[in-house]
C-alpha cells in the first residue's frame, strides 16, 4: 500500500526522500547468462575437433533518482561481465577466462521542460543512442541529445544529438566520431 503511493517505490530510504523533497529513487539490476558453442566441423576422422565452448555472465545494477513530476533525473547504471571459454584438446592456460571488472555503463543527467505547445528534453552524458529503430545506429556513447515534442501539428517530433563514440565497442566505425541527426516524425 505504501510502496504504491510511493510509485512502485518500496525502498526506506526512497520513501523517506520521496516524503521530505518529493524525490523518487529507484533502483535494480538484471543479470544474464549466454552460452555459445560449436566445433571446426571439418569432418576429418583423423584429427579430433575442437569443440569451443563460452559462457558470458553478465551483472547489470543500476539506480536513479528523480523529482515527482520526473522532470530532472539523474540515472546510473554498472555493468560487469565474467567470461569462460572451453576448448577441449587445449592447455588450461589458454582457455581465456575473462573478468571485466564493475564500470560504468550508463550515466546521465535528463532534464524536461514541459511546454504550452511542445515538450523539451535535454539528456547530457553516457547514454544509449539510437537512429529510427537501432538497426543503423544504436549503441552506448558520450554525448547530448536534445528532443523536442509537439501533441499537435504536423510534425509530432524531432530529435538532435551529438556524441562520441566509446572506443574499444564493437561498432560499425571503430574509430571515436562525432554523429548528428534530425528526425522528423509525422503525424498526419
């Protein structure tokens, strides 16, 4: 009952900010497991196959905390990710287990500024940046998005930002760039 007048906020220390400034602190985290296996299939009787064998386990925490009306947030996210690898017939030395240790994933400052006619949003930092659905562009990087949004009118939305891209991420331009873009969405 009181997490729920807290907005799913069922946190002592979030309840007591949310009771004394109006603040909303949320917080999480998600973990996974991916497996990925296959051999040389060469088919050759004589020589054995090597069968490799990996598994990512990955650690995502992260929180936030905002205003009521959710017009300022602060949001961070860590992320850690121990990987195994298996390969039959080979020493142990060069099996290649993995450990990166915590670092930050995600960290941003989101700022709204509703309007009369259209609603403002400036997002400043570390973040996930996308083009249309992510399929030619969609990746963590540093950097500025600006947003606009209009509930009326022929042009329901457009979008700039500029960032920079995380080097050593496995990205289509593997090289540190600048990206804009402006995306007009219409309505009608």
């Amino acid at each position: 009952d009181t997490a729920e007048r807290r907005g799913g906020n069922p946190s002592k220390a979030g309840a007591e900010l949310f009771d004394k400034y109006g603040w909303i602190v949320e917080y999480g985290g998600a973990t996974s497991l991916t497996y990925t296996g296959g051999n040389n299939n060469d088919r050759t009787v004589a020589t054995l196959d090597s069968t490799d064998h990996t598994y990512d386990y990955e650690l995502n925490l992260f929180g936030s905390i905002s205003d009521q009306a959710r017009n300022n947030k602060f949001y961070v996210r860590l992320k850690t990710k121990y990987t195994e690898q298996r390969k039959s017939g080979t020493a142990a030395s060069i099996r290649g287990n993995d450990y990166q240790q915590a670092n930050i994933d995600l960290a941003y400052f989101e700022k709204k500024i509703p309007g009369k006619n259209f609603t403002h949003q400036w997002t400043v930092g570390r973040q996930f940046v996308t083009v249309g659905r992510g399929i030619a562009y969609g990746q963590v990087a540093d950097g500025v998005d600006y947003y606009v949004k209009s509930p009326k009118g022929r042009i329901s939305s457009w979008e700039l930002f500029a960032v920079r891209e995380l080097s050593g991420d496995d990205n289509s331009a593997s090289i540190s760039s600048i990206v804009g873009r402006a995306d007009f969405k219409s309505s009608g």
